[in-house]
C-alpha cells in the first residue's frame, strides 16, 4: 500500500501520535526525524508522520479527536 502524510510534527508529538496509532491498530511510521542532527537542529525539523493511504481517513479523525 502506498503512505500517505498524516501531517508534520514535532518530534516529541510525531512519537506520541505513532503510539496512539499503533494502538487504534493503524501502523505509522516517522519520516524525517534523524534530519539535521549533526548540527543540533532536529528539534526544529517537523517529522512527517506516514499511515497507509486506506489508513488516512481514521488516523485523522484520531488526530483531531487527540485535539480535542
């Protein structure tokens, strides 16, 4: 299946929403997130956050369920 981006983050939020993903059984992944680490700016970066394309619609209404 081909990925989709859920959206950008950073790097603290991307891992936290992997995890609330995993957990709803949709697997995600991180794009992005080593970026620029040999000059200290990988805090700066937004890390992408990938999902299945068939995933997309479900892992956004986590997102915007998450934003409350």
């Amino acid at each position: 299946m081909p990925l989709a981006e859920l959206g950008r983050f950073s790097k603290n939020e991307a891992n936290i929403l992997i995890g609330a993903l995993d957990a709803q059984g949709i697997p995600a992944v991180a794009f992005d997130e080593g970026a620029s680490i040999a000059d200290g700016s990988q805090y700066f970066i937004p890390v992408r956050v990938m999902v299945d394309e068939v995933d997309l619609a479900d892992a956004r209404a986590i997102v915007v369920a998450a934003q409350g």
